[in-house]
C-alpha cells in the first residue's frame, strides 16, 4: 500500500503505525493497573526496529505509557534513524514519573501544564521537535477548546511540534477541535468487532486523520488469545476483558474468520484489512511488543484492504445493519 498523507500536514505515514503503549512497562493510572506487565527493553528496541525496517515509519507514544518510559525507549530506537520516522506522543494528565502513576488534572492544570509536558516528552524521545502531539483527554470542556488550541498553535510557532490531534471518541469535541490550523488527527478506538461509522464519517469529510487505537482489540482479534487466558495482575487486560466479554469475542472472531483470513491473511492482517477499507485516512497503530508481531503487522500491507462484498459478509455474520465505506 502507498504512503498516506497525515491530515493536510504533507507527512507522509505508513498505512500502518506501531503503537507503543506495551512497551512502557508497569504503571498505574487512578489507582489501578495500566501496563501490559512486565517488558524486555531490549526486545522492545528490537522490535521497533523490525517495524521501521519492514515498512511501518510511524510510531505512537504518550507521556503516560510507563510514565515516560515508552517515550525514551521509542528515544533510543530511532536515534540514528530520526529522519525517516514520525513521532506521535500525547498530553494532558498529572504523570508522576518517580511513582510510576498517572492521574487526571483539571483543564486549568491540563492548560497551565502543557508547556512544560511538552518539554519533558521532547526530552524523553530526544527530540528537538515532536511531528503529532496529541490531547490525550477522552473529554474536556467545549468552551475551553479554544485556549487549548491556542496553547497548540503557540507550540506550533515555538518550532516544538509540527501538528496536533485529539485521542477522543467524542465527534462533537472532534469537530471543535478540527478548527485548529495545524489539527490532523484524531485518534479514536474502532476494529472489525467495534466500528465507529460517525467519527470515519467526520474525519473523511475534515480532511483528518483517523489514527485507530485497539485496531486488534489488545489482541484479541489474533489467534493469541481464547477464552481460557489469564493475565498478570499488572497487566491492563486483567480488569478490561472479564470472562464474559472473552467468550463474546472470541464467539465473533470465529464467526468472521473465514473472511478475515482471505488470501493468505492471519486473522490479525484481516482486522487491519477491514479499517483500511473504511476509507483512505484511516490508519491503525496495533501495538507490538515482539519482532514477530512488527512483521505481521506490516506485512498486512501486502494485501490491502478488504472488499466490500467482504464488508457486507461481516456485518450479516455479526448481525449489523448497515456497513459505512468511504
């Protein structure tokens, strides 16, 4: 597949991106566990150099992924490679780098902060400019858009990022955020189980990215996991799948799998092949942690998009109503 363009930025992005939120170790947020447990920093670099060799140039961090942890190992990765990758982290929460916890901060800390969250990711990463800083907020008043947008633009002008977008999946804030000069993306969660027809309908008419977080539903939609798994208790997934939700989703991955595995696909190149084909400016950053999985992801590639009859087959097996293409 051709490189994409990041919004209206010029950038240019391979269709797939690495997540980097794996990587970052153990942490917590609120109180409870947000990591995928325990990590090999070697494996991690390993890992992110497979994907950069195999294709991928895009890779998606945040401040609170270990508590800047992910940051400075994605730093290390492509400190001699700076020039051919694209840098995406985000901002907006209280990070307690030492205590390895992240909390929420009110929007008058969120925007006093901001200034100095960039700093500190830009040091993180070794950077002299970040390409996508994104708001890393789910919600966050509409009045105060503006000022936040203000405060982006500033870093703009600054010469310490180059583009800005939200991680939300909230189209009415989307929409007032899509105002900013150099806004490009949004980030927002959606996979072949979990579509998200209204913000795919809003980001194709504004020109913006979609940068697809849980493109593989933390795995699930791989021949990884079945409903028998058990996770560490300091892994993200231990409180986020129980028991129940397995069973239902692996109940609709066999429905769907005939489809996904098309023409020599795994089931995981399949659920990729499914978000390209909800339109051209939809990119998916699974996350890896292993050189295995940074192959797979970019060899997804190869194949391109699903078809839209193929489109239509999923939605019948899963009893959906309707399918939204782009």
């Amino acid at each position: 597949m051709a490189l994409k363009t990041l919004g209206n930025s010029g950038l240019q992005i391979s269709a797939v991106g690495l997540g980097a939120w794996a990587i970052g170790g153990e942490w917590l947020f609120d109180g409870n566990p947000a990591g995928w447990g325990k990590v090999d920093d070697a494996e991690s670099i390993r890992a992110i150099h497979a994907a950069l060799d195999a294709g991928m140039n895009l890779i998606d961090t945040a401040a609170n992924y270990g508590t800047g942890h992910s940051e400075q190992i994605v730093g290390q990765a492509v400190r001699d490679r700076r020039a051919k990758v694209v840098i995406a982290t985000k901002f907006g929460f209280n990070v307690d780098e030492a205590g390895k916890r992240v909390m929420y901060q009110t929007p008058d800390d969120i925007l006093n902060n901001l200034p100095f969250e960039c700093e500190r990711s830009l040091r993180n990463l070794g950077l002299d400019v970040i390409d996508l800083y994104q708001f890393h907020m789910w919600d966050f008043p509409a009045e105060r858009v503006p000022e936040l947008l203000d405060q982006l633009e500033q870093l703009v002008a600054q010469g310490k990022i180059r583009t800005y977008g939200w991680s939300t999946d909230n189209v009415e804030l989307s929409q007032l955020f899509a105002k900013g000069k150099h806004a490009v993306a949004v980030q927002h969660a959606a996979n072949v189980l979990q579509p998200a027809a209204a913000m795919f309908a809003f980001t194709a008419q504004a020109g913006l990215t979609s940068l697809i977080r849980s493109p593989l539903m933390m795995g699930f939609l791989s021949d990884k996991y079945d409903q028998d798994v058990q996770f560490v208790e300091t892994d993200v997934r231990r409180r986020g799948f129980p028991r129940e939700r397995v069973a239902q989703i692996v109940e609709n991955r066999v429905k769907i799998r005939e489809i996904l595995t098309s023409n020599g696909r795994t089931v995981a190149q399949g659920a990729l092949a499914w978000l390209w084909a909800q339109g051209e400016q939809v990119v998916p950053i699974p996350g890896i942690r292993t050189e295995a999985q940074a192959r797979e992801n970019a060899a997804a590639m190869q194949f391109g998009p699903l078809a839209a009859e193929q489109l239509a087959q999923i939605d019948q097996l899963l009893d959906r109503k309707e399918t939204l293409t782009i």
